[in-house]
C-alpha cells in the first residue's frame, strides 16, 4: 500500500525557494510587504509544490486573531451592494483589507435581527456602517474586538464622518440666494418610528448621535433662520429607503399638491432623492430649475452625467471606507476622523 504524501509546510516552502517563512507568510498574507516579482515567485512556486497557503484555523488558534474584519450595514445586503454610496464605502473597505491580507465579512442589521451569526465571533474587528443599530446587537459583539462607527457616534469608539453640517449649510446657503416662495426638506431616516411620508409634530426624531440626517437637518434650519424664514413653517417629508421605489410615492404627493401649495425648492438629503424628484417633475411637465429647484447630496455619478445635472455634495464614499478599514487595522489612530466634502453646482439649482 502506498503511503499517503506528506503534505508540504510553509517551512518546507521557504527552505525550497531559500527565503525566510516570515517571507512566505507575507506573500499569502501582507503581500504589500513583498514587491511584485518576490511574491509571484513564491506564489508560483506554492502552487507547483502544493501548497495552498497558511491554515486559517491553526493560525487563529495560535495567534489569536483570525484575520476577519466584519462591516455591519444599516441596510439589507441586496440594497448596500447596489446603492452607489454604500458600495464605494466597501469597495474602500475592501481595498485596505486586500492590501493587508483581511477578509471582508458582510452581515445587515436588518437581517440579523439583534443577533450576532456565530460566523462573526471569530472577526477581529467591526465596522458598524449607516445607522445605529439594535443595543442588543452592539451588545453581542465579542468584547475583546476593535469597533469602527462611521455616519453615527458609539461612545469610546472611533468614528468616521464627512463634515454633513457645513456641507448642509453651503448648499442650502447657495439654494437660498434665489428666494424660495415655498422651500421644503426631504429626509432621510429621520424618524424613530418608520415613516414614508410627511412628517408631523407627532412624530419623534432620531437623535443626532443616530443619523446623519440630524446634523443635515440642522444646518439646513439655520441657513433658513438666515434668510429669515422660520423653520418651523418648512414642510418636511421622511424617506425610509434610499431607493427609487420608495422615494416614489413620497415626491408624487409633493408634486402633485395644488400650485399654491407645491414647493418650488426642494432641499433633499440624498442625490437618489433628488433624482426621482427630477424624474417625477420632468413627467408632470415642471420645468427644472423654472418651476422647482432641487438639490441633492452625495455626488453620485449618475447625478451629475444626465440633465439637469444635479446641484450636491461631493462625498468621498471610498475615502470614507479606507479610512474605516485604517482604523479598525490599526493604520491610523483611533480617534474621530472627520472627511471634507466640496459643494457641486449644477442646473438643478444654479
């Protein structure tokens, strides 16, 4: 009978190619280590020998650290994977984490329901990425991880924000240089209870340690108190999913209010938003920018290739990600991190 090949190590490798296993391991692991030609070397070399690479359990049994780091997203993974913001987000998450050889573990709030999968215990570390989520689920992440909050604050932990309240307040400022006869706000998420529509004084608000959407509102306010009209008298309509599915039926009842009563500035909290205010109106005949005026924020490619380009804010949804992946890895300093944005003029609101 023919004994079994023995399987080949990660010292047998390096003995074969006459480097350290320290070199080895950087290869598989931080292949920005190693230059190009060194790690394709060894990586050609592994493959004809057999070798696959460092046991992912052994190596976390020893070492402690497994080398997961897990995003939890606000929102459903169908819906981040599409949504232009929150896929630049993590192609900048991903890109960090590639370079530093990390795994990417994507988990929803939505769907985890409280719960932390048993798939997550081994992450090194969490970024936590668009709302706050349950206190049951914050709760049962494993206490020893490294956090990363980014568009909310955690108390303790690094967060991660582009500067929401002095974008606001540049473009409402800009919007407001024309005077509005009737001004209006769209929101994003800002209720604590769901609501698709418009909101009311019953209606409780999500905190500013929440939602972004808080800090948004609240510049928007004071450009208004500025131009010396009262917030208090602005319509304001919630949306709960940045979608245009969702944003629909919201912006029809806006746009289909009497003429005495329909805006004719629409300051909206996200540029999908503002997109399907553009389209909704265009299909009703108004005129953009002659009829109403929109304004949107994030600076989505979409926004600013089709007319009336999009007037907005510019994030850096993938500096964002790399900024949260530096952070939770160690390569930055773990303290707050606040991103600029730049102010986009376009024909929707010259």
């Amino acid at each position: 009978m023919t004994a079994p090949t023995r399987r080949i190590t990660l010292k047998d490798l390096a003995r074969e190619l006459g480097v350290s296993t320290a070199t080895v391991s950087n290869a598989f692991n931080r292949p920005d280590q190693l230059s190009p030609a060194l790690r394709e070397r060894i990586l050609c070399e592994a493959s004809r020998l057999g070798y696959h690479g460092p046991d992912a359990k052994a190596r976390s049994l020893r070492t402690g650290r497994s080398r997961i780091i897990a995003v939890i997203l606000a929102e459903s993974l169908t819906y981040s994977l599409n949504d232009a913001v929150a896929s630049e987000f993590l192609s900048g998450v991903a890109e960090v984490l590639d370079a530093q050889g990390h795994t990417l573990l994507l988990l929803s709030s939505r769907q985890t329901q409280g719960q932390v999968p048993g798939s997550a215990s081994m992450a090194d570390g969490f970024i936590v990425y668009g709302l706050m989520p349950s206190p049951s689920l914050l709760g049962r992440l494993p206490a020893q991880a490294s956090l990363v909050s980014v568009d909310f604050d955690i108390a303790g932990r690094p967060t991660v924000h582009v500067d929401n309240e002095a974008a606001c307040l540049a473009i409402a400022r800009h919007a407001l240089r024309t005077p509005p006869r009737r001004p209006a706000i769209v929101n994003l998420r800002l209720t604590a209870e769901p609501c698709n529509g418009r909101i009311t004084p019953a209606h409780a608000l999500l905190g500013a340690d929440q939602t972004i959407t808080r800090s948004r509102l609240t510049a928007f306010h004071r450009a208004l108190a500025e131009h010396g009209i009262d917030p208090a008298g602005v319509p304001m309509w919630n949306i709960e999913e940045n979608t245009f599915e969702v944003c629909a039926p919201v912006i029809e009842a806006i746009l289909d209010s009497p003429d005495d009563e329909r805006p004719d500035l629409l300051l909206c909290m996200s540029d999908r938003i503002a997109l399907t205010a553009v389209t909704l109106a265009e299909q009703r005949g108004l005129r953009i920018p002659g009829d109403l005026r929109i304004t949107g924020f994030d600076g989505i490619a979409e926004g600013q290739y089709r007319a009336p380009r999009l007037t907005t804010i510019r994030q850096d949804s993938t500096e964002k990600g790399r900024t949260a992946a530096r952070i939770i890895l160690g390569l930055a300093p773990a303290e707050p991190s606040l991103l600029p944005t730049e102010l986009v003029i376009g024909a929707s609101c010259p």
